[in-house]
C-alpha cells in the first residue's frame, strides 16, 4: 500500500474506554485514521455523509438509537464492524452486510482478524503478515459495571463458572459474565492452555507438574482426560 493512502475511520461507542481501546489497537496500522469517536450515534450523522469514511467501528447498545437501527438509516454506510458485549445480535448484524461482529473485551488478536477481514475487501493484495502482528500484553474484562485492564502475565489460571468465568490473578480475582472457550479466544497460545473443560492455566505459573496434574501458587489442578496428550506434550 502506498504511503500517502489513509483508510478514514469513525469510532461510536457510549464507552469511553471501549473507544480508548480500538484507538489504541487502530494506532497500530498506520494506513488507518481515526477521523473522529462519538459516544453517541446520532451526532456522527452529519460527518458520515459529508466525508468518505471507510470503516465505522459500531457499538449495538447505546441509548436513544442501536447500532443496528442507525445503520439503517444511512444511505451508503461505509464497511461496518460492530464491537458489543452482546452476542445476540449477530444475525441481524450480518444481516445488514456488517463486515465483523467483535464481542468485547477485544483482544488486538480478534481486532487484527477484523482489520485483515477489512483489507481483504477493501484491497486484497494488502493483508498483515505475521511479522506485521504487534501482540498486546494485557484485556480488557467486564466485572459489576466496571472495566479492568489485565495484563497477561498476572493472569494465574480461569475457571468456568457455567456462563461466567472466574479469573484469579496475583493480586485479586474477577467474575465476568463470559464462557470459557470465549475467552480462551481472546488468549495468546503461547503464554495459556487449557488443561480441563473447567480451567484455563497460565503455562509460566506453573510450580510443578506431572502427566495428572499442574500446582500453581499451592493449589492443584487435574489435568482432564481430553486434554492430557496435549498439555503433556506442551510441557515436554
């Protein structure tokens, strides 16, 4: 891609920190503009239709209008990527020809899968190489109305609560309303590894192992039946 080529984009969440996070990750690709962020939809109106935008970051749920029915309202939307904490509307997104449906908390690895989703599109011949991937070290998880920044390496272990898991890092732990095999997407494979249907493990934390089980921090975890050829080869 040439240098002086700009693919203009235009963020609208009602969460600051959701829009900090896709600036942050956007800065990444320097053929990539974050032309302006909005926290409410309908005050982006008036830039979409009087600039060529090219790729709009849209959260669902926002008060006074959705992601969904503000999309429908404009005449020629650009290519759309919907970032929400709800999975329940994907249908209807892709419904309206939506480039990708990301659920938060978004990882740079999911935001890279959609970036390159994008190029493909948009310009087949420039998709990001592997040595082009810049990997961050940290997530944003969802936990009582708050959002923590947690970074990889503080992670101990995840277990699954049903439809929510349960993250123990170093300093403290967190609840969120999550699956398990969700967010073992979110995860680097180099640094974590699920050992049972019910925990994910921090490979480096571990203390002592065995073909049965990993300690981590004096407690011990079985390694399940399913997993063990791939956890033992891992550790090998």
């Amino acid at each position: 891609m040439a240098n002086d080529i700009k693919y203009k984009c235009v963020i609208i969440d009602d969460e600051p920190i959701a829009i900090r996070v896709i600036q942050e990750h956007l800065s990444n690709f320097k053929d990539f503009e974050c032309v302006q962020t909005f926290t409410k939809a309908l005050d982006a109106i008036q830039l979409l239709n009087k600039e060529k935008i090219d790729l709009l970051f849209l959260d669902i749920n926002m008060p006074g209008i959705s992601g969904i029915e503000f999309l429908k309202t404009l005449a020629k939307p650009p290519k759309v990527i919907f970032i929400t904490a709800y999975r329940n509307f994907a249908v209807d997104a892709f419904d309206l020809d939506a480039l990708d449906y990301i659920v938060k908390p978004i990882s740079f690895e999911r935001f890279l899968k959609a970036i390159n989703k994008f190029l493909s599109v948009s310009n087949p011949s420039e998709t990001l190489s592997s040595e082009q991937k810049q990997e961050k070290d940290y997530i944003i998880l969802k936990s009582d109305k708050k959002n923590y920044k947690i970074h990889f390496n503080d992670i101990l272990f995840i277990e699954s609560l049903d439809n929510y898991i349960k993250v123990h890092t170093s300093e403290f732990s967190i609840i969120c309303y999550e699956r398990l095999s969700a967010i073992e997407r979110e995860l680097p494979s180099s640094d974590f590894i699920r050992i049972h249907r019910s925990f994910i493990i921090n490979y480096s934390k571990v203390d002592l192992f065995t073909s049965a089980f990993v300690e981590i921090a004096g407690r011990k975890f079985t390694i399940g039946r399913n997993y063990r050829d791939e956890v033992v080869k891992r550790f090998s």
